[in-house]
C-alpha cells in the first residue's frame, strides 16, 4: 500500500490479483480523478458520487437546534432541512445513518438555526466508524486484500472501489497513529520486551509489479507468566531494510532486557549503559532438532532431552511470582543448564569441527552464556516465542497481498498491526473496541489517549 501525493492509500495486495497491480493502478488513477474532479482555485468542490443503495436500511437521527430562538427567545418553526447520509456496518450488514437537522427560523427575528453535523472521522468522507473497523480487521486480523473486500461488498449491492476502501486505511490509521505511539511507549516502559523481526515485500515503484525486501519490527511486552500487572502490548515498526539502526532507533535508550535470537542487526542495543541481552533457546534447539531429522545423531538427541528438562522447570514456574520462579529455576534449572554446556564443549573436542553437527553446539555455547540471565531473574524467558507469536499474524497476511505499495503503506500496516495485535492480546474484541474508538476519537484529547486503550473499553451487554 501506499500514500500517494494527493494523500490516498494506495494498496496493492490483492492475492492473486496482486499481479494486475500495474493495470489497477492506471484504473485507480482514474477512479481517483472520478471522485476527486479537478476544480478551479476557490471553486465549489463538485462530487459526482453515487447515491447509496436504496435497499440498505436507514436509521435516521435527527439533530435539533431546539425549540426557541437563542437570539431572542421566540419560537422557531421548521423552513426545511438537509439530510447528511454516511454508511456504515453493522456486523452481518450495512446500514445507512442518516443525520437529518432541520433548518429553524424564528417566528419573531426570523434568524435562522441549525444544529451542527456531529464530527467526522472522515471529513466530507462516507464511511461511518463501524464500516472503517470492519475493513480494518478484514485486511489486518482476517488477511482479506481491499480488493477482495469490495468484490464482497458489491456482492451485497454496495459499490466502493478498492482505491476508495485504500484511502480510507491511509486516513484511518493516521488518525489511530496516536494510540499506537502510545503503546510503543508502554512496551517500553517494562522492564524486559521481546524482539525480533519478519520480512514483507515493498514496491519499488508504482506501476509495476519489481518488488523489494523491506521488514516489519515487532517489540512485545507480557508479563502474564510471572503475574506481573502491566497489560500485555505489541508494537510494529516498519523498514524498508533490516539494518541495524533500525532497532538501535526504535529501542534508545531503553534500558531493560531484550529477549531476541542470534541476528546481529539488534548488537546496537547491547553493551555499557545500555539494554541487556537474553538469548533464546528455541533457536538452539532448532539447529539440534534439524540434525537429528538429517542424521539421528545421538549427540543432538541429547541435547533436545536436556532442553526438553529446562522446559519442565518453566512449565511449573508459569505463573509464580518472579521471586519464586527464581528460586525454583537456581534449584531445578541451573544444574541441568550447567551440566549441558559443560557436556557439549566435551562433545565438540570429539567430533570433526566441519560437520553440521559441530556448527549447531558452537551456536549453542555462544548463545547460552548470554541466556543465563533467566536462571536469576524471574521477569525474563527461556525463550522469544512470545515474539515469535506476534509475527505470526503477518507471515499470514503476506500470503494474501503480494506486496505493500509504498513506506506510507508500510507505517500504516504497521499502526494497524500494532492496535489489533494489542487488542487481541488482552482477549479483546478487536472490531467492536475498534469501532468504539473511531466513534469517539475525532473529539478525544490526545493528552487522554490512554482511556481509548483496549483494557479500558467495556463490551455493551445486549
């Protein structure tokens, strides 16, 4: 996806019909010019929209200036109205509201009076709050493309072009840029994250279908395992590279611990006066568990046994106080952990040191020095797979779109990622708390950001 220069959001992500990006994007150009008409300087903007679908429901709300005259107190009688329509969905179908707002005219002055149209989350913009989140879940959390969206949409009689549907995204997530700025405060807030990283495709340029790697960051904060109170958060940045001054960048001066693997892009963030590094042993295990698949060496076998016994510790520590996970750890973990390492510079001085083999116990011994950290400390992990779950979401939709259209899109991905993962991690619904937020946000103080936060909102019992 992408900003282009007139502010749309320009997605290119529509699966198998990804590939005709370089067609649709003449289309869109057109479709763009259709609905936003070149006008003269100071001109009356024109609109050549479509009326909505007269089959769609309306519920009509009607906005009153009241029954006398501010002015002078005399009663008002109704000369006319005007009729503002916006669409929107309610789950399982669409709906038009309709603001309807009587124009008054005093019957003493004869000044008139007109209540004004609630605020907008779009301005002079369509869709309503419940449509917007819709879409938002289904590109982000279902991995439908827009394109696919609005094949659905006009399934139900309801016409919106995926340029539309895309410039909707880019102006919604700017909107909700805030709430995501502040949970990338919360996450860095705690006192351990994880982090790690998955690659997604960017568009070189528009109009065609040349593509390159670019990455979408993630930085995690849970601390259900060890009871702790913060509420659990996930943070997405976008990159157009992996290199390493990207998590330098977006984790200064945070002075915690980070759970990450082996990739020496996140090297920045360690050292003198800074965070502290706690290495993952899945990624240890992993280069075992590959060997044992390619030779059923013995040693490998070992090894995934005496993991598998570290494991266990964590399985019962799950849910203790970091205090006691501690200890339980320095009694349970530590002498498995000791004999392991010790064990394995043994069984390198017995093996040729080109095999596959000896490459998995090197990596393993100069990770699990800088994965001691866990045996002393209850707020950390034996692993990153808390992070490991976050990406997950992402590895799914980028099986759907084919590629992200711009840096714009990419930030905007990144912003819808990082409130729907939020939501989801704290068990709540994520269109419903959506929608909630995009009904009130266009009045919200920024300097209260934190009441529209996921663990704040209450589901209406019906």
């Amino acid at each position: 996806m992408s900003i282009i220069d007139n502010g749309h959001l320009e997605v290119s992500d529509g699966g198998q019909e990804g590939s005709e990006a370089a067609v649709q994007h003449a289309e869109q150009s057109a479709d763009d010019e259709h609905e936003h008409p070149p006008t003269k300087a100071r001109a009356k903007r024109q609109h050549s929209r479509k009326p909505l679908p007269d089959h769609l429901d309306r519920h009509d709300e009607v906005l009153s200036p009241g029954e006398t005259c501010v002015g002078c107190g005399g009663a008002l009688r109704q000369v006319g109205e005007d009729v503002t329509e916006e669409l929107d969905y309610i789950p399982g179908h669409f709906v038009v509201r309709r603001f309807i707002r009587p124009r008054m005219a005093c019957t003493c002055c004869e000044a008139f009076a007109q209540a004004p149209l609630p605020s907008r989350l779009i301005e002079r913009g369509r869709p309503g709050p419940g449509l917007v989140s819709h879409m938002l879940i289904g590109k982000f959390c279902d991995h439908l493309p827009l394109e696919r969206q609005s094949k659905m949409y006009a399934r139900e009689g309801v016409d919106l072009h995926r340029s539309t549907l895309s410039d909707w995204v880019g102006r919604t997530t700017a909107l909700l840029a805030p709430l995501a700025e502040h949970i990338g405060k919360l996450v860095r807030a705690g006192p351990a994250l994880f982090a790690d990283d998955t690659p997604v495709k960017l568009q070189v340029r528009a109009n065609t279908t040349k593509t390159k790697t670019a990455r979408l960051w993630s930085y995690v904060r849970d601390e259900r395992p060890w009871c702790g109170t913060a509420p659990p958060c996930a943070w997405y940045q976008f990159s157009v590279d992996r290199k390493g001054e990207h998590p330098a960048n977006h984790l200064a001066g945070y002075p915690g611990t980070v759970h990450a693997d082996g990739f020496a892009g996140f090297n920045g963030l360690f050292g003198e006066g800074k965070a502290k590094e706690q290495a993952c042993m899945v990624h240890v295990r992993r280069k075992f568990v590959d060997e044992v698949e390619r030779t059923g060496s013995p040693i490998a076998q070992h090894a995934i046994k005496q993991i598998a016994e570290l494991y266990a510790v964590e399985k019962e520590a799950r849910g203790k106080s970091p205090e006691d996970r501690a200890a339980l750890r320095q009694a349970k973990a530590k002498p498995v952990f000791d004999d392991l390492e010790v064990w394995l510079r043994t069984q390198l001085r017995k093996i040729s040191g080109k095999t596959k083999l000896a490459e998995a116990i090197r990596y393993a011994l100069g990770r699990m020095p800088k994965a001691r950290g866990y045996l002393s400390d209850g707020r950390l992990e034996l692993d990153n797979n808390t992070c490991e779950r976050s990406i997950r979401p992402i590895a799914l939709g980028r099986k759907n779109y084919l590629f992200m259209g711009s840096i714009g899109g990419g930030k905007a991905a990144a912003i819808a990622y990082t409130l729907i993962e939020t939501a989801k991690m704290n068990k709540v619904d994520p269109e419903a708390w959506l929608t909630w937020v995009l009904e009130r946000l266009p009045d919200h103080k920024i300097n209260r950001v934190d009441e529209l936060m996921p663990w704040n909102w209450q589901p209406v019992k019906t």
